[in-house]
C-alpha cells in the first residue's frame, strides 16, 4: 500500500466524510470536487441515517444519487474527541473501505485534528493506522480468484501537503515494520522456530541496517546462561540469542531492548491445559517487537544506539525437560528455583537482563508475554507497565499515548519482594501465593536481575492478540513496536 501526501484526491478515490455527533458534516467543503448529487444526497442521509456517533461508519458506493464512493465516518460528541478516537476512526475508515472492495482511499487529516496536536502528528497515525487496518495474516491461504481485497494507496490530503509528507512517510514506515512484527508473530511454532527467528533477525539486520550476532547452545554455555539454557533443554529446537545493534549516536550510552522469544509455550512438565496453549505460537511477541523496532529505528535513521536482546527457546516437554523443584545457576550467578516450569519467559529473560549489564545501558526496557494475569488486571486495553523509576514511568506512558501503544503502571514494591524468595534457591520463580499478584511476582522476580541500571518491564500479554472494535485482524497486534520507536525517538531528541 501506498500512502501519498496531496492537495487533492484522485477522481477514483472513496472519499473520507467525517461528521459530527451533532449532525453536521464537518468539513466536506474540504472536497471542493465532490459532485453535486453526492453533496445533495450526503445532506439527505446525514443526520438521519447517519447520526455521526463516534464508530459509526457509513460506505456509500456509487448509485442513482452519488456517483462516487464516500465513506462517512462519526467523530461523535466533539467535546470527547481525542488522539484516541482519531487512531480508532483512521482504522474503521480503512478496514471498512477494504471490505468493501475500495482501492484508493482519501483522507483529509484536517478532519481529525486534535487539540494542541501538530498536523504532522495526525498524518503520522492516519499512515501508521491505515497500514495496521489493512493487514491480514494471510501467508498459509490460497489467494481467492479476485485476488485480496486491498487498499492499494492512501491518499492524505491536507492544505499544504509537503508540510504533512515528512510524516506520513515516517508513519508508513512505523506502520509497515509493525505489520511485520505481526507476521513474525502469527507465524506458527513449527515454522517459527528460534533458529528461524534468528535467521528473520539477520536477513532484517542486513535489509535495514543493523548488525546482528546470534550465540548458539554452546556459546551460551561459555557465557553461563544456565536459565536460557535450562529451559530450552526439553526442545528439540536449538536455543539462540539474538543480539541487535545499531549505532548513529557517538558514544552516547545505549538503549537495551530486550524481548521475549519463546517460539512455543507447552507449559513444560507443568503443562498447560489445551484451552490455555491456543495461541502460544505468539510468546515470542515481544522477541518479535524488538526485531521489528530495531528495523523501524534503523529504518528512520534515528539517531540513536539501541541494542536488541532476544532469549530465543521453545518451551517443551520430554525427558529432557527441565522440572519443577530444578535449580538453575543463571548467569548472573544467583540460583533460580523453578516451582513452575510454564512460568518460563521470566527465567529466560533473567540471563538476557544479566547480559545487558555489558552495554552500560542508560535504560533497559523489556517487552515479554509474561502472565495471564497482566491480561486478568488490565483487559486488552493496555499493556502493564512495572518500574521503579518515577520518570521512566512518566516518559512510558507518554509514549503510550503519543503512539497509540498504550501501557498502564502496576506497582513494584519492595514489599513484593518477599513473594519470590527461594526455599532452596535464591529466587523462585512464581510467587508465594499462587495465582495472586502474578503479573507482580513475574516482574518482581525479573527486577532481581536488572538492579544495575534504569529498568521498565512492559507485560504486554493484554496485548498480544487484537479484540473487537479496535479495527485489526484477527491475531498479533505487533504490540510494543510503535512503543519502543517512541520511546526511542524522544529520549535521543534530548540530549543524552
Ligand atoms: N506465556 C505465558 C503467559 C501468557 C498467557 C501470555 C496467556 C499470553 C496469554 C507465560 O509463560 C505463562 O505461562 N505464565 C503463567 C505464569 C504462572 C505459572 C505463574 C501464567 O500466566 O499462567
Ligand atoms: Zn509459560
Ligand atoms: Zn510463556
């Protein structure tokens, strides 16, 4: 799909009408080429079988009254209008113009302009959101005779496109790289597997500009990543370590991403019951999102240094497997006592925390599936967000909202603490009181390995596959990619 910055759509295009809750078409004199009949006609229909609600949208396809495609789209009450609404309203206009066969889609950003937000910032998440709206996982079915409905081009258009086009450039790219992300992710543990999640780092690393290094079992023994390795001894799959770097900052202290990669979540010994395994193929969701951010952030040449950590392992069962009541020397040196084999993400990103200690990071952020109970506290609205650091939190959330990849605190007290001590062990990795807190414990145990340096820890369980009403196909949401690249872009914009 292609997205173009323009004064004016294309004659062919379906045009974007937003209106109002309050009856009133917002701004359709922004279409000076409209034709009369369709202004008549949208007059006639608007408000009464179009009321202007804020999800409502209306696809008008060429007939006696309108010769041309238009897409009504309800901004709903103006007073409740935010950057939330414009991020949803760009993506219902786009996934319903695709399902009905629409190929060119206009928008006029003006249109869904938010208060105290720069012009560019709206061409930004129209171009990221459009390209998030028009992906399906479609890679293991057959093409229909038609061919795919798509959106071919997006076509923004504003008073003064070369002000917006800067920006929507950077959107699609953001947009295109979160796509990825979700491809990644949906692909299927038998094909995803941790040697082939390396490889899609390398190929990424030489297609974007970035230098990948991957450590096998052995190296990994020669580092003493005792956790990684003791869990991805049940596995026919070979472990990997993907290490991500990319450098555009002088000597400025780097930015540690580390991302969970378990290609395939069994539970292990302590297997999970089959409802519970649906979907397990995506606990590399947050190994994915730091692929694919390391791309965006190559990609748009930030000026930056960013390393990218994944643990890759597949969580299996066989007489090889790790057990429960197992002690596993991590690299750091402190013995982590398993009580629970399914609580594996946190053990394997134990060692990856201790290996980020070498960068001198200026802040590590860590983007793991890591409980079912992130999901239980906070929906599939946000993802969780665990620090310490009052200022870290503040900046998260910022860029949560400003990207449009939400994240919400939980808290990580030291009284937490107590919950993760080992009998036998020195750190147990679920908590005292099963099932309570979980979401806490699995960060309280990971922040007894990341005490040298800033640290946030992002659950991004809640996130991981996309539910009704937020205008994406079923599967990944590429959650924690247009985070990072946030984050990212607004603390190197600072001087380090
Ligand atoms: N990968 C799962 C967490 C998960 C569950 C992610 C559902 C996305 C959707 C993780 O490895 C796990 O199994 N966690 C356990 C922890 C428990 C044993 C303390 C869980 O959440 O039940
Ligand atoms: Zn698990
Ligand atoms: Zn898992």
């Amino acid at each position: 799909m292609t997205i173009l910055a323009k004064r004016q759509p294309s004659a062919a295009a379906a045009k974007v009408i937003a209106c109002s809750e309050r009856g009133k078409v917002e701004r359709a004199a922004l279409w000076p080429g409209l034709e009369a009949t369709s202004r008549r006609y949208i007059s006639r229909i608007v408000p009464k079988e179009f009321s202007g609600k804020f999800g409502e949208v209306h696809l008008v396809l060429p007939h006696a009254d309108s010769r041309e495609k238009i897409v009504l789209v309800g901004l709903g009450e103006p007073k409740t209008w935010d950057h939330r609404k414009a991020i949803l309203s760009i993506r219902r206009a786009t996934t319903a113009s695709r399902e009905q066969g629409v190929r060119t889609l206009a928008i006029g950003i003006e249109d869904f302009a938010v208060p105290d937000t720069p012009l560019e910032r709206i061409a930004e998440w129209a171009a990221t959101n459009a390209h998030l709206a028009n992906y399906e996982f479609r890679k293991y079915k057959e093409a229909p005779k038609e061919g795919w409905k798509d959106i071919a081009a997006i076509e923004l258009t504003v008073t003064e496109p070369q002000k917006i086009a800067a920006a929507a450039k950077t959107g699609a790219t953001i947009g295109e790289l979160t796509n990825f992300c979700r491809d990644i992710a949906n692909t299927p543990g038998r094909d995803m597997t941790p040697m082939e999640l390396s490889a899609i780092a390398k190929r990424a690393g030489r297609d974007w500009g970035f230098e990948v290094n991957v450590f096998d079992r052995d190296e990994m023994k020669r580092l003493k990543m005792g956790a990684i390795l003791g869990v991805a001894k049940g596995s026919d799959e070979e472990p990997q370590f993907i290490t991500m770097e990319y450098h555009n900052a002088g000597n400025a202290a780097p930015i540690v991403l580390i991302g969970k990669g378990v290609t395939f979540d069994t539970g292990g010994l302590s297997i999970k019951p089959a409802s519970s395994m649906y979907e397990m193929h995506l606990d590399m969701s947050g190994g994915a999102a730091v692929i694919a951010a390391m791309a965006a952030i190559a990609g748009l040449k930030l000026q930056a240094n960013v390393i990218g950590l994944v643990p890759a392992i597949e969580n299996m069962l066989s007489g090889r497997s790790y057990r429960p009541g197992d002690l596993l020397t991590s690299m750091s040196g402190k013995t982590i006592e398993v009580l629970n084999t399914d609580a594996e993400g946190r053990i394997i990103l134990s060692d990856a925390l201790t290996y980020a200690e070498r960068f001198k990071p200026r802040v590590v952020i860590d983007l793991a599936t890591l409980t079912g109970a992130a999901m239980v506290a906070l929906g599939h609205r946000a993802s969780a967000l665990f620090t310490r650091d009052p200022d870290l939190s503040r900046e998260l959330i910022e860029a949560g909202e400003r990207s449009g990849d939400y994240v919400w605190p939980l808290p990580l007290w030291e009284e937490y603490e107590e919950e993760v001590k080992g009998t036998f062990g020195d750190v147990a990795n679920i908590g005292k009181y099963e099932r309570i807190g979980d979401a806490i414990a699995g960060a309280t145990f990971l922040q007894q390995f990341a005490k040298n340096y800033p640290w946030a820890h992002i659950d991004i369980a809640p996130m991981m596959t996309s539910v009704e009403g937020q205008g994406l196909a079923k599967g990944a949401t590429g959650v924690g990619v247009r985070l990072c690249v946030e984050l990212i872009r607004s603390r190197f914009a600072k001087k380090p």
